[in-house]
C-alpha cells in the first residue's frame, strides 16, 4: 500500500473555452486530514470529480489509494458529492442499508449499524420516514452517514457542512475528527477558511483554477510568520518609542509591533523587563489563513466572488 | 452480483410498494375489462329501452307477423290501425309519444321496400333486424302463395359456407382461438414494452437528474447498474403481468365451469376452445421477456443521455417509433394474414414481439420463421445491450446538453 492516498500529477481540465482546473499537483498523505480551499468556481468540484473519475482529466493523471481510481478503489471511499444526490422516495434507512449493501456489506450488518448511525445523529425517529419528508440539513446528515457507513479509507466531502447549522456542524466535524483517529484520510473542500483552520492538518489553497499553496498547516503558518509581536501590558507605554520601534500600531488592548532587523522579540522582551511593566500577553502572531491566502492570491474567498464565478464546475 | 442484486432489489422494492403500481394493477384490467362490458352493455340498452314503436300495415297481410318477429326480438311494437292517419302518427313521433313507426304496403308486398318513420336515424341493429323481419315475412308470404316444395323454402334461413381445410388439420375453433390470442397478445406485448420500457427511462433519468448516480456509481460499475435496474424493473413487470395472468386463470378456470352451471343452456364448450393454450403463453412470455430487455436498454441508454424530462420525451421519439410501426402494421394485418412483406417484417428484431408473436400462434407463418426471429432478437438483445451500455457509460455522468448523434458514436467507439 502505497503512502498516499491521493496524488494529482499536472492534471489540467477544460470545459469548452473554460479552464477548470490547470496543470494541479497534489499529494494527500495517508491518515491527514487535508482543506481543499478557494472561492466556489475555483476548481474544487471538479478536482474532486475527477479525483472519483466522475470527469476524466485532459492531461495529467490521477491516482486513489496508489492506482487509478476504479471500482475497487473506489469502493473504499465515502464520497460525498457537492449536489446532494439521495433517493427522495426512500425509506431512510432504507437507503442506508442499500449504498452499504452496493459497497459489499452484508444487509444485517448494515442495518444495524446505519442504526447506530442515525441515533448518535438524533436521527433514529425518522428511519421509516421517506428521505423526502427530512428537512435538507437532516438529509445531508443522512448522505454524510451514506459516506462513513462502510467504513472507507479515505473520505472525499465535497463541502460537507455548508448549510447546516452550528450545531450539527460541530457534530459533523467532531466525526471527521474521529474518523481521522481510526486512521482514515479525509479530504474535505470548503470556502470557509476559520472552519479549515479549525480541523485541518494540511491545506490545500486554489484560486481560479490553480494551485496557490498547499502543505502542513503549521508550517505554512510558521513560514508566513509576518513578524508582528502582540503585546499586552499594564502601564506607561513611553518605552515602546524609546525602543526605536517604527510600526507600532493600537489594536485594542494590545500594542501590534512590527519588528525589524534591530528589533527583534527577545529584545523588546528584554526592554519590557527592564522598564517594569507588567506584562499580561507576549506572542509572535501568525497570519489567518485568509491572510495567508490573500497574499498569495491576491483577493480574498468572499461570497460575492463566490456567486461571481457561480456556475463553472 | 451482490451489487446487482441490491441494485434489482432496491428497483423492485421501491416500484412494487408505491400506490401507482397498486392502482394500475388492479384498476388497468378492471377498465379494460369495464370498457368493453360497458360500451356493449349501454349498446344493448339503448335499443331496447327506447320508446314504443308503430306500425301501420296497408297489405293486410304482413303487420301481425312483422310485430311478432319485432317483438321476438325483444321491440316494443305495437300495430295500429289504417283508419288511424299518418298524420296522427307523424305527431306522435314529433311529441315523443312514440319513438317511430314502420308502413308496410303494396311495395313491400312487392320488392320488400318500406319506410321507416322517426326523428332519428335507425342504429345499425334496428336497422338490420326490421329489414330481416319484414324481408322473411314477404317471402314466407309470396312462396306460400306459389306452390313451392318445402326444400326451397328452406333457402330463407340462409345459406352457409362450410371450410374444409386440406393438408394439416386445424379446427375452426383453434384458429379464431389462434388470432384472438395473437392479436390480444400484439396489445399487450405493445402496452407492456412500451409501459416498462418507460419506467427504465425514468429511473436512469431521475439517478441522473439528482446526482444520486455519482454516489451509486462510485461504488457500481455502470454495466452492473443497468443491469440490475432493467431487471428490476423487469421483474416488476413479471409481477403485474403475473397478477393479472393469475387472475384470468382463475376466472377460466372457476368462472366459466360455474356460468357453466347456472346457465345450462348456453353452450359454453366454444369459450373453452376459443382459450389460448399453454405453448401460446410460453411463447408470449419469451417474446415479452426478450422484447423488454431489447426496449429496456434502448430506453436506458435515451434517458441516460438527457437531461430533463422534456429532452427526455424528444430523445424518445425513435424507440416509440420502433413499437408503434409494428404495432399499427399488426393493425392492418389483424388475423396475421395480408401482406407477405409484413411477414418478412416480422423478422426485424425490434417488430418481432408485436408482428411475429400473433402470426405465430395463428400458426400463419412458418416455424422456421419464428424460430429464426427468435434467433435475431437474442443477438439484438445482445448488441443492443453493448451499445446501451457504452452511451449509459458515458451519460450517466455527463451534465450540459444532450449529445449529437455523432458525440454520441464517439461515446460507443470510445467509452
């Protein structure tokens, strides 16, 4: 078995006269859990189909679980399509016993556990109900159990929790959390990027229909460090100006103090010590992700770029 | 094939149990069955619970036994006087007091002519039995006048054509039998195909349209989908098909032995001739099975490749031609016999089940022919079912517009 679980070699898709997606390099280790980010119509849908050979690529290839996504592979991935697909006319648990059965399961098996399923999503009254009868946040919660019923190695969401509210959000990621922890590799898309930074290890940034930056979010972060120090104390704040300081900038509370090649943390620290304020709060800030992606892609995921770049997939 | 199965079950399962599948089941034969019962009914009671009628004799001769044929014939026929004007009778009609009246005089004594007179045109029935009453009664009149021998008189119950077939023997019973069983078999080979057919369309089409298949097919390959979906809704078909068929037997087989049993006098001996026999059902059930599977990928692969209903129902319009040609030649060829071209026809895998099934129990075609149909259709099925499935392949999964023929050969050639 190979290390990764996805990898996206120079994959390049057009739609007409429409560049979908452009020459995309992505590898997706095992047992992390990886933020596909970027404005809707940036690309992530359809990087994730082809990513399920939904769409082939025009160039480039793509790899599942170490070979080229067929049915074997396939079968052991929980996919989550970004239009929520479900049989209307079904019973619930019906349909859950049903895309269990198709992945191989045996029916008692997975009747029992799409049970469980549906109970620890407060959903165990509706298992005889038709789907069509759920309000939409339950029937994506219902497609959500139809992708982890088999347990599958790896789980490709395609903007899993837009649409529901808090609540079963935080339900919704605590389970791909989970899911992580029994060693299954996820993959989510999503243009929410406080919600990426929540969960994700590693990020992977897209911007009309090209790679911006992708790797370990930690280190992305520590890389662009801005080198802004914010800090908190109580007292005369005369001795910032004596340090030579230019950016020094008010924000709240807190004084954001750019530092410089004479400037560094440990010598404000040391100056602070020295002048005797008490100090409440001393930290390197690291950049949001928003930040991180604007820099690099010059505008900002926003919803009105969202409805802007609308239909393309 | 634990797939196919799921797939099967869940197609079956989820159509049987729908209130659509529980109506039609029960409400088609009862309609069909109605209609005919009815529209035969409301022509027999039309007839006779019309008004009274009139008749006025000028021959003196004739009116007694005019009325008692008419009243034979269940007529309400009541002779009036010459003294009574045909002014009066007129007004009587024009009132509704009475719904018509017949004169009968010299002329009719002579030629049989005579008038009818009334406000609405005489229906077939009437028209026919009045002409055959007052017809019979003249002649009876004019050879008794002559001196004719008994056998001559005779004549007036009208000749007969008896058929002596030479070569093989086939009774006249079993050939009626023969072509009602194949022309009721054209209609429902047509109606089923046709019905079915149209659930597969529906079924890709909604998976499609909801995106549901990209989920199913991430885990099914396409060929083991379709398959599964024509056989469920097959089997669904089988089971209406069954129910009714179960039905049938159940009335042929406690039904006439108990009209039988109050109703001593009618023969019923012919009805049970006239029932089709088991090699004619068998022979429609493989015709049935083959034809739906030879439809049921056509229909699978056109709502593959569309996107909504409305493409759906244009996309469509070469396969409904496929049933409806062979389903309107059968039409003019209603006893299996006619053109020989149609016969040739026949062997065309797509207008077997409907032209080939009714000439073969009428037993108007060679074996061979049947035989060699068959033949075809399981390599169409077959051919059919590869082309099917590589625009299924392909359409499954296609969003946008609907292709072009010539996207669509580069689907088949490339998929």
């Amino acid at each position: 078995m190979s290390d990764t679980a996805v990898r996206l070699a120079g994959v390049t898709k057009t739609f007409g006269d429409h560049t979908a997606v452009s020459d995309f390099d992505l590898e997706i280790p095992r047992g992390t859990i990886l933020g596909l980010l970027g404005p809707n119509g940036s690309g992530k849908t359809t990087t994730i189909r082809m990513m399920m050979a939904i769409l082939l690529p025009d160039r480039g290839t793509v790899e599942l679980l170490g070979a080229f996504p067929d049915f074997e592979r396939r079968a052991r991935v929980g996919y989550l399509p970004e239009e929520r697909g479900v049989y209307e006319k079904m019973k619930v648990l019906e349909q859950l016993v049903f895309l269990g059965e198709i992945r191989g399961m045996e029916r008692k098996i997975v009747r029992v556990r799409a049970m469980e399923w549906l109970e620890r999503l407060d959903l165990g009254e509706w298992a005889d109900k038709k789907v069509q009868a759920l309000s939409k946040g339950m029937q994506q919660k219902v497609q959500f159990i139809g992708t982890v019923l088999h347990n599958p190695d790896l789980l490709i969401l395609d903007e899993p929790f837009s649409g529901l509210d808090p609540i079963n959000q935080e339900v919704l990621e605590s389970i791909v959390l989970e899911e992580r922890e029994r060693g299954t590799t996820v993959l989510f898309s999503t243009h929410l990027m406080e919600q990426a930074e929540r969960i994700c290890e590693r990020v992977c940034l897209i911007s009309k229909s090209r790679k911006v930056l992708d790797g370990d979010l930690r280190e992305i972060k520590r890389r662009e460090r801005s080198g802004v120090v914010a800090l908190e104390f109580e007292g005369d704040d005369g001795w910032l100006s004596r340090l030579g300081m230019t950016g020094v900038e008010r924000v709240g509370y807190a004084h954001h103090l750019t530092l410089g090649p004479r400037t560094d943390g440990d010598r404000i620290l040391a100056a602070a010590v020295a002048e005797g304020v008490s100090l409440r709060r001393f930290e390197l800030l690291e950049p949001s992700l928003r930040e991180i992606f604007v820099r690099h892609a010059g505008d900002a995921p926003s919803e009105p770029a969202l409805r802007a770049a609308g239909g393309a997939r | 094939m634990r797939q196919v199965w799921a797939v099967l079950r869940r197609e079956y399962v989820e159509r049987v149990r729908t209130k659509g599948f529980i109506f039609s089941t029960i409400a088609i034969p009862v309609l069909m069955l109605g209609s005919i019962g009815l529209s035969a009914f409301m022509a027999v009671r039309a007839e006779r619970s019309e008004r009274q009628l009139a008749l006025v004799d000028f021959t003196g001769r004739l009116g007694e036994e005019v009325a008692d044929g008419m009243a034979a014939a269940g007529y309400d026929i009541e002779v009036v006087g010459r003294d009574v004007g045909m002014e009066e009778l007129d007004r009587r009609v024009l009132d509704d007091e009475i719904e018509g009246f017949v004169v009968l005089d010299e002329e009719t004594l002579l030629e049989g002519v005579f008038a009818y007179r009334s406000k609405d045109s005489p229906g077939r029935i009437r028209r026919t039995l009045l002409e055959g009453v007052v017809v019979e009664t003249v002649l009876e009149i004019r050879l008794s006048a002559t001196e004719t021998t008994a056998g001559v008189r005779e004549l007036l119950g009208g000749g007969r054509l008896t058929f002596e077939r030479l070569g093989e023997q086939v009774s006249e019973a079993e050939e009626i039998s023969g072509i009602a069983t194949g022309f009721a078999g054209a209609i429902i080979l047509y109606m089923s195909m046709f019905l079915y057919g149209a659930f597969v369309l529906r079924s890709v089409l909604d998976e499609k349209r909801n995106r549901v298949v990209e989920v199913v097919i991430s885990a099914v390959t396409p060929g083991r989908l379709m398959l599964g979906k024509i056989l469920g809704v097959g089997s669904m078909g089988m089971t209406q098909l069954g129910i009714w068929a179960a039905c049938a037997a159940l009335i042929g087989l406690l039904g006439v032995p108990m009209l039988a049993a109050r109703l001593p006098q009618a023969d019923l001996s012919r009805i049970v001739e006239l029932l089709p026999g088991a090699g004619a059902l068998v022979l429609l059930l493989v015709y049935f099975l083959l034809g739906f599977f030879l439809f049921a990928s056509l229909f699978a692969a056109v709502g593959a490749m569309c996107n909504t209903e409305e493409e759906a129902q244009q996309a469509n319009f070469p396969v409904v031609m496929l049933l409806l040609i062979p389903f309107m030649l059968q039409m003019f060829s209603i006893d299996g016999r006619g053109f020989a071209w149609i016969d040739w026809a026949a062997l065309f895998p797509f207008f077997s089940p409907i032209l080939m099934y009714p000439r073969a129990v009428s037993g108007s075609v060679e074996w061979w022919m049947v035989a060699l149909s068959l033949v075809f259709m399981v390599l169409a099925v077959g051919a059919t079912a590869w082309v099917a499935g590589r625009i299924y392949r392909v359409g499954i999964l296609m969003q946008g517009k609907r292709p072009t023929l010539r996207e669509l050969v580069r689907w088949v050639r490339e998929a």
